[in-house]
C-alpha cells in the first residue's frame, strides 16, 4: 500500500511531489478534467464522481486541488491547504492569501476562517486576486508565473505593512515561495511541503531536505 495517495487536477504537481518526498511510496492520480468540469460549480455528477475515487483508495489521501476539496474531504481525504491554514491561524493576523485562480476563492476563504474558528480567535485576513495570472501556469511558464506572483505579492504588501504572513493558497503557486520568502521578514506559506510534513508517517526520512 502506498505511503500516501495524492489527488491532483494538473500533471505538472506529479514531478513537484515526487521531488518534495523521494524516498516515499506515493500514488499519483490525475484528473484535470475534474478541474475544468468545477469551474462553474461542482454538480452532483462530478461530485459523485471525486467522492467514488477518493473512497475506493487505501490508506490516506491528499487532495492538491483547492477547487475540489472541500468535496474531497467529504470522502475522507486531506484538503493540501488545511496544515497550511492552521499554521496561518497559529501566526495570527492580518494574514494576506493570495489566489490566481476564481474557484480558489470561496473554498479557501471558508478553509482559513475554519483554521481561525479552532483556535477561537476572528478571522484576519485580506484577500489578493491574482487571477489575472493564472493563463501562465496553463501555458506552463512557471518561472513567469512565480515571478509575476512574487512581484504582485510584494506590491500588496506595500499597502498592507502590518501583515503578519503570507498565504499562497494553491499548490500551483510554491514556486513563488522561495523569492518572496527571501526578501520578506514574515512567514510564506505554501501547502506542498506543510500537508506532506502532516500526512506522512511520523519518523518517515522522505522528504527532501531542500523543502519546496
């Protein structure tokens, strides 16, 4: 049985994963149809659909995509945001979550006050609407996706120099996480590294040293 099974919606987080965890067992499932089908909402079809897949699987699953996951979870698996979105909770407010894609928003919002509900402190957080950016990632160009990210984040951050942590909500956006977290003095989180660190076995020696 695999260590862990992972959930994506784009072929490009296979690579990234196995790079992040080279020594564990991981199985990689690719649906990116699931992710174009929920653009406009998830119907009871899809819904059905991810919920059948995820609760065929043995042992424990992660979900990569934003988009599906709270339907994800419903069926048992681990939304890739939720150890980042309690970590954000843990550092406390003003958090600014940045997005690049519109399906993001809503899930991720509810995900974030969630975070800040179990701990029973308000949510503090401020959106940035990155969605003009998301036609990089379709067209594969990761070093212009990050550094336009990176870029935008920064900009934002100008107008909000009291914020205490970064979110970069979805997976498809850690690239950006190194640069921004080498030129600012608060926390940049990203979810790859952080829901592999949770899900994992305890003790388990597989993820690369280098982190995402």
């Amino acid at each position: 049985m695999a260590d862990l099974t992972l959930i994506h919606t784009a072929k490009v987080h296979v690579a990234s994963f196995a790079s992040l965890a080279p020594n564990a067992n991981l199985s990689q499932i690719v649906r990116s149809d699931w992710l174009s089908r929920a653009q406009d909402g998830i119907d009871d079809s899809l819904r059905s659909e991810i919920i059948s897949t995820i609760a065929s699987l043995e042992g424990p699953a992660l979900c990569s995509c934003t988009t599906i996951g709270e339907v994800a979870e419903t069926a048992g698996a681990t939304r890739i945001d939720w150890p980042m979105m309690q970590q954000a909770a843990q550092i406390g407010g003003p958090v600014l979550m940045a997005y690049c894609l519109d399906s993001t928003r809503t899930p991720s919002s509810a995900l974030l006050r969630r975070a800040f509900s179990e701990i029973g402190e308000p949510p503090d957080f401020t959106l940035l609407d990155l969605t003009d950016l998301w036609h990089l990632f379709e067209t594969g160009d990761m070093t212009a996706f990050a550094e336009a990210i990176t870029a935008a984040v920064l900009a934002a951050l100008a107008t909000h120099p009291k914020t205490s942590a970064v979110i970069l909500a979805q997976a498809s956006m850690k690239e950006a996480g190194p640069s921004l977290a080498s030129q600012l003095d608060i926390p940049v989180l990203t979810s790859p590294e952080t829901a592999l660190q949770a899900l994992l076995p305890a003790g388990h020696d597989s993820l690369s040293p280098k982190g995402a």
